[in-house]
C-alpha cells in the first residue's frame, strides 16, 4: 500500500466544483461555442465595464513590475468609498481568499466554525482545511436561522460564517435580524458577513453594513467585485473590520494576492455608478421573467434577493441532474446544486434577456 500523504482532514475535503466553461460544454455536445447560454456562475452578463478596461490598459505598461503589495489606491478608493481608515480593509484574490484567510488567521484545528445549511460551499472548505469542526445549522425557509446558530455556538467557536444575500438558495436577512445576532455573539467569535451579492439588493433592503464594523470589533463584513461589478475573471474582494482583526489577516495573506491589472480595474468599477445602475435593472427585469416563466411551469422556487434564482425541477433526486443534462444538450449552462443536498433543484444566474429566454425555452423542452 502506498503511503498516504498530508493530514486526514485534507483528504476528506472535496475539491470545489465550477460551473462548467462554455469551451468544456462545446467540446462534449459538439456545440458551436458562440450558440452556449451559460447561466451557471452568477457573472455579470454585461461583463467588465469599458471604465475598467480603459483602467487595464493604462495598467499594462507597468506589468513587468510586481503589483502594489499594500493595494495602496484601491484601499484608498474604498476608505472614501465606505468611510473607513485603510488599515480596516483586507484586499483578497476574490472574497473566496477572504474567507479562507479568515480561517486561518482565527481557527486553530479542531475549534470549531459555524455556518448554515445550504450556505456557500467555500464555508465547508475553508472549515475542513484548518482541521477545524464544523457546525452546520439546519436551514430556515432554505436560509439563515440566526436564533438557532446563536443558540450553538460553543466556548471553542471562532468563526460563524453569514451569507447575505445566501448562495445558492438566494435568501436575504433584514439588518435589524443581523444586528440582534451581533449583539448576541461572544466577543471572542469573528463573525463574516459575506455580502457578495450585496449591490443587487432593492433599495428598501439596502443597508451599509460597514458602519458596524465600528460598533461590533468582532465584526468583518466580506465583498466583492466578482459579481455587480463585472470582474469575475480577475478575482478581486476585500474585507472591512477593526485594525486587530485585519493585521491577522494582512500576516496570513499572501505577498501580491491582487494583481497591478485587478487593482486599477477595480478602482475604476467602484466608481462606475453607471454600470452599477445597468446591472440592478436588468437583474430585477431578468427575475421576473423567471417568475412568471416558473409560475407558469409549476415550479417551486426560492425568492430570490441576488442575481440567481434557485427553482425545484422534479419530485425525485435525479431530477436535476437530469434536467441539467438536457439543458446541456440544448448549449445552456446552469448550476446543479446536488452538493449542496438539493438534488432536485438547479441554480440560474440571471443573464441577458435574450439569455434568458433561450433557457426557459430550454427548460421547457427539458421538462417536456
């Protein structure tokens, strides 16, 4: 027998699964690329804005230098963004890095870490990868049950992870229900606000979390510009919390984790209020015409407060691999979300709405 290497927790971790690329799904049905809808990974379909891109390119000339290791300007340009000194902000290699230095600066093996059912499947990996215990929290209405992963947290806990709004179910938390979590969390327990889908919230659900963070020291609230802000592909987020947590954070980071191009693209979309404003109002048209299409259908969905919609495709648990394949087949691209214990459901990003009616036509045949 050959001997096995690296500690029993890193192999138990199962490797995180992506949406599939257009080029991998061309391949395999024998499918022009230019004919695939993918809808599978919450991107921006609109893509980067040309005030990144113009950004990029005045960048480039500097690319044979490493990156500002500090991220001194965009760390400036969010200070004044979301009025916080700059040494309260982390800057990750996308808020996925966020979170796993986060458990790493704060977790020791064998503590423990918790998070909800049906919650964002980086809060397992980050968990299993410090050797930390997980405490998961059956689901509320597919979403947080805040009073309930309150009532578990144990004197060894050191992280809770909170998804709002929540991948993949889509569920959103009032401030006012957060805020009382807050005050119910021990000091010593870091609480992550993971607001990745943040900017897609209606204006009556908006609220600026980062003014907790002077109130709560325990508190770090998680963003990113992988999704509203259209830079998925160059993997940018941050996080704001108090200097004590966020000279851990900057310890465990890696040297040049946001690249010279990512840095002056991001600068350039935080104040991109145009694109923004583009991006809200496609996705509120794109998720009623889901709604009206699922209704149609007789599908049972989650209401949804980001740019996904997560809807029940049949009764049995091959339903949605099932019906994933037959979207396949037809060149369109979603999310079967099976690991996540919903084998019977599939996640849709909300595209363009040309996009969008390729694949409800789609499902229709799949369902068919």
């Amino acid at each position: 027998m050959s001997k096995q290497y690296g500690p029993d927790y890193v192999r138990a971790i199962a490797p995180y699964q992506a949406g599939k690329p257009i080029a991998e799904v061309a391949r395999e049905f024998g499918l022009d690329e230019a004919s695939i809808v993918k809808l599978a990974s919450n991107e921006n379909p609109f893509g980067i804005p040309e005030s990144s891109r113009a950004a990029m390119a005045a960048a480039a000339a500097e690319l044979g230098r490493y990156p500002d290791a500090n991220g001194f300007e965009l760390k400036a340009a969010l200070s004044k963004r979301y009025n916080v000194p700059a040494d309260w902000i982390t800057l990750g290699n996308g808020s996925n890095d966020i979170l796993e230095i986060a458990a790493h600066a704060f977790v020791q093996a064998g503590q423990s870490v918790v998070y909800s059912q049906y919650s964002f499947a980086v809060y397992a990996l980050a968990t299993q990868g410090v050797g930390a215990r997980a405490i998961v929290v059956p689901a509320k209405n597919y979403g947080h049950d805040l009073d309930a992963m309150a009532a578990v947290i144990e004197p060894d806990t050191r992280l809770v992870f909170i998804a709002n709004p929540n991948n993949p179910t889509g569920t959103f938390i009032p401030a006012a229900d957060i805020e009382a979590f807050l005050n119910k969390v021990p000091e010593h327990v870091i609480v992550v606000l993971d607001e990745a889908y943040n900017e897609y919230l209606a204006p009556e659900h908006q609220f600026e979390s980062a003014d907790w963070v002077r109130k709560y020291p325990n508190l770090m609230v998680s963003r990113t510009f992988s999704k509203a802000y259209g830079l998925a592909g160059l993997r940018v987020g941050f996080a704001i919390a108090q200097p004590h947590v966020t000279d851990l954070m900057n310890r465990i980071r890696q040297p040049f984790n946001v690249n010279s191009l990512a840095q002056a693209a991001a600068i350039a979309a935080l104040n991109d209020q145009a694109f923004l404003e583009q991006g809200a109002k496609n996705n509120a048209a794109g998720y009623q015409q889901f709604v009206e299409a699922f209704t149609e259908l007789g599908l049972e969905f989650v209401p949804s407060y980001g740019n996904f919609v997560l809807v029940r495709v049949g009764d049995d648990e091959q339903a949605g691999a099932r019906v994933n394949l037959a979207l396949l087949k037809q060149g369109v691209i979603v999310r079967p979300v099976g690991n996540y214990g919903l084998p019977n459901w599939l996640r849709v990003s909300i595209g363009l709405p040309a996009e969008n009616a390729v694949f409800i036509a789609a499902l229709k045949k799949a369902l068919g």
